[in-house]
C-alpha cells in the first residue's frame, strides 16, 4: 500500500530532515508514527501525498511510484487518499456540510449522491446534527472530527492523520484514537503521527519511532 | 461527459456567487468594462447612422453628360436608346443646347451678352440619375459613359459623397484602434479583480489542491467569472449606447426635420450586439486566463 525504500529529504538550506527511510505499510495495516518535535513526522506525511518531493529514493503509495509523479497526476493520488493536517485547514466561509462536500465536488460526484455520502461520512463522525453549523462555532473536538469526516468522505483506502489528538484533552483525544481504529477495522491502511506519548501507551498498534530524520529500529 | 458537465456547472454558479459576493465591487468593475467598451461601439453607431444618412442625400448620385457641339440628333438618340437599355441608370432627362442655353440667360442675367454670340456655346446634355451605387461603381459608370462616341465629357456630382465615404473609412479604422486599445482596459480589469480574488481566496485555492483539484478544476470558475463579467460589461456598454440613442434621437428627428429629411437612429444591429457580448466575453476570459496563469502557480501547498 505504501512503500518507502532508502528515501532522503533535504532541504535547500541543507537540512536534512529525513535520512534513508526504509518501511512499508500494507493494505488494512495501521501504523503510529512518533517521535520528537522536528524529528520528520510531518515530512515523511506530505512525501506521501507529494506534498514535497523526496531529495532521493523511492516512495510507492497505491502502486504508484510517487517520487516520480508527474504534477498533472498528482490529484488523483491524492483523491485516493483521506488527509486530515496538522493545521486542519477547515475554510471557515462554508458550512460543516459545505467543507465535508468539497472533495466530492471535486471528484464531480452528483449532488444527489454526494449529499448521501456527506451524510454518511458526518454520521460517521458524529456530527449530522451539526451540518448546517459554522465552523468557527464548533469545539475543537468537533473541528477534529471535521476534518476527519472530509477525509473520509471519498472513501479512501489509506487515511495519513498529522497530529490528530494535538491540543485535544485526554477523554477527546481517546474519541479520536477510538475512530481511526474503527476505520482501520473495515479494512482501511491508517498512518498518523503523533507525539502523544501517553495516548500510545494504550495502543496496541504498530509503532515507527523517528529519530533526528532516521527510523529507530 | 457527466463529471464534465457537473464540474462546469460547478464552476458556472461558483462565478456567479463570486460575482454576487461583491456587489459593489462587481458593480465599478462591470460600469468600467461598459463604459470603456461604449467609446469605440458607440462610434461605430455613429459611423453606420451617418453612412445610412449620406446614402438619404445622395440616394440617386447624379451625372451629367455632355455631347461634343457637333453631335446631332442621330447621335442623341443613339445614346437616348443606350442610356434606357443600362440598368444602372433609373432615369435621364435631355437638355438640349437651345433650353440650356435660354435657362442660361434667364439664370445669369447675362442675356445681352449671350445674344451677343455669333453661334450657341452650350452643348446637348444628359443629366442622368443612376441608381444606388457605390462610389466605385459610379465612376465604372462614369468611365463607361464618357466613352461613348460623340460624348465630350461624363461628370459625377458627387465628390462630396466621395469624400465622406473617404472620412468615414477614416473614422472605422479609428475605431478600431480605440476598441483595439481599449480591449486592453478590460483585459487589465479582468486580470486585475481575478489576482485579487486569487489573493482572497488562498486558503480554499490551497485546500482544494490537498485534497485533489486539479488545476483545470481550480482554474475554471476563474475563468467563468472572468467570461461573466466581461460580457456583463458589454451588456452594459450596449445599455449606454441605447441611453445615449434615446436621448438623442427626439432632437434629431426634429433638426433633421428643418431640412426635410426624415430619419430615425438605428441601433446596433443584432449581429453586432451579439459580436459585442461575445467580444468582451472572450477578453474577459483572455484577461482571467493570464491572471490564473500568472497567480495560481503561487498559491501551492504548504
């Protein structure tokens, strides 16, 4: 499902964020990234999606060699993947229904259809009855599960969560964990960084540890 | 073919909304585009009512013929059968030189002198009215006339018709290089509203492409609004233009009835009003398409 093999990121100023990065993740697997602040957690997430583009090595996500994407085809890779970030990047001119919408109108689904699967993905999270609500009014807990609802709205086989629980007290952030897991047991491939040490101590999920830009083994 | 409509309808009611979020923005923008785009197509209906009034002066161009002083009546009748069997003459009257002459004298008052003469100077003449014709056309008719055998000279009387044909070629060639230089206005005013939009709206711009826009997808309502708002601004171009035909036309009517011409102003003629929308339609993409091409590259992920 997604592959890394040797992958280096540097930056031009010479940085280097990520060094020899070797791991793979199969289909349905789930999978915890750790480690400190600046480590690369945020990095080896957005080389998945081409956010950024890997200095050299190869990174294949869906069977697709990502690392040599061409740029035109870099939409559809990320159509099939469910991304909630760090900053959520909730647009707060639209409504809860509006945001969830959003990669369905760009995928072009009827509107028929794509209401049902807003629905759904709301229902799913949690906030039918906030559809119509404002962003801005929303608790972060809610705004989180926002994001997510966008994320899975398409239906993707992979969902990459950057920091999902930051800035959530305990009872909430357990919520969260609680849903990525229940998504993972219908058959979705999850990756989510996180720097909650207290929060892995329950889970029994599979951890990557990064290390100043290198996996721990 | 279903995702395609879908995403154009799409972009369609996003370029409307747009244009309706910011009314009096759109408003100025929209009254810019129009009144610029009014200059040069209201000249051009200038240019078409004057076109249009000339040919109610000078409806049947006139020429004069004249026979040497030794044509004799064979020779006049040989040219009275020619000149009825020419389609492009619609009628002709015969002066002889003994009319022309008494005409002349009672005109001039020089009768004394003239009975002075030992022999009439005057030659026989035709004055012949053609048919509308185009300036070229007349003098072809002119050549062709004064070729035939006992004609001294052909004259047209109508160097005045020449010379506003002449000023009003003059007058379409100004107008197209003030549409040509205003076309540029909107192109400006197109790109200009689009960068701003652009700037405005980075946070959805950027959003869209995390979560797999296109650049086509991202790219279209620009270019719709860009479409939109231009052909709004000719619609209002064509608006002023009617305003201004309104106002006018009443005191014209009544001028021109001082001299006995009866004539109204005509409008842009549904070919022309329809190029017009469409015109200012394809700047205004053009504009929004620079815009989009210039500024969508700076808005990436981050």
């Amino acid at each position: 499902m997604i592959s890394f093999s040797q992958v280096y990121k540097r930056y031009p100023n010479g940085y280097e964020a990520l060094r020899n990065i070797s791991f793979s993740l199969e289909a349905g697997e789930m999978a915890l990234i750790t480690g400190h602040s600046g480590a690369g957690k945020t990095t080896l997430l957005r080389l998945i999606a081409a956010i950024e583009r890997p200095t050299s090595g190869s990174i294949i996500v869906n069977g697709q060699n990502v690392s040599t994407l061409k740029s035109g085809a870099i939409p559809f890779l990320r159509r099939n993947l469910g991304l909630v970030f760090q900053d959520q990047k909730i647009l707060f001119d639209r409504n809860v229904f509006q945001n969830v919408l959003l990669p369905l109108q760009i995928s072009g689904f009827g509107s028929k259809a794509a209401t049902r699967r807003v629905r759904a993905a709301l229902d799913k999270v949690g906030l039918l009855n906030r559809e119509k609500a404002w962003p801005i009014t929303l608790s972060g807990g809610e705004q989180q599960r926002l994001c997510i609802a966008r994320a899975i709205v398409n239906r993707p086989s992979i969902l990459i969560a950057d920091e999902p629980t930051s800035n959530l007290d305990a009872d909430y952030a357990r919520d969260i964990m609680d849903m990525f897991v229940s998504f993972n047991q219908v058959g979705v491939a999850i990756l989510i960084a996180t720097h909650d040490v207290e929060l892995l101590g329950s889970m029994q999920q599979r951890i990557l540890t990064l290390n100043h830009g290198e996996l721990a083994a | 073919m279903n995702v395609w409509l879908s995403h154009h309808l799409h972009a369609l009611a996003l370029a409307f909304k747009r244009l309706g979020r910011a009314p009096l923005g759109s408003l100025l923008s929209i009254a810019v585009i129009g009144i610029a785009f009014s200059l040069p197509a209201g000249i051009y209906v200038l240019l078409e009512n004057l076109q249009a009034l000339s040919g109610q002066f000078s409806g049947a161009p006139q020429l004069s013929l004249f026979l040497r002083l030794d044509a004799d009546k064979d020779d006049v009748a040989k040219i009275e059968s020619f000149l009825e069997q020419h389609p492009p003459v619609a009628s002709f009257r015969f002066v002889s030189k003994d009319s022309a002459l008494d005409q002349f004298k009672q005109d001039s008052g020089l009768s004394d002198v003239m009975s002075g003469l030992e022999r009439n100077p005057l030659p026989d003449a035709f004055v012949i009215s053609t048919r509308a014709l185009t300036p070229e056309r007349l003098e072809a008719l002119r050549t062709e006339l004064g070729q035939l055998p006992q004609v001294e000279h052909a004259q047209v009387d109508s160097a005045w018709a020449k010379r506003l044909d002449a000023l009003l070629k003059l007058g379409h060639l100004a107008v197209l290089m003030l549409g040509a230089l205003l076309s540029f206005s909107l192109i400006a005013v197109a790109f200009n509203t689009i960068r701003l939009q652009i700037l405005t709206m980075r946070d959805e711009i950027e959003v869209a492409k995390l979560i797999g826009a296109t650049t086509g997808f991202v790219r279209r309502p620009f270019l719709y609004f860009g479409a939109l708002q231009g052909s709004v601004g000719g619609a209002a171009a064509w608006l002023i233009i009617s305003a201004g035909i309104y106002l006018t036309d009443g005191q014209l009517k009544d001028l021109l009835q001082l001299y006995e011409v009866n004539f109204r102003l005509y409008h842009l003629s549904l070919e022309d009003s329809l190029s017009l929308l469409l015109f200012s339609a394809g700047l205004g993409w053009a504009g929004a398409w620079l815009s989009v091409a210039n500024h969508l590259s700076q808005v990436e992920p981050r």
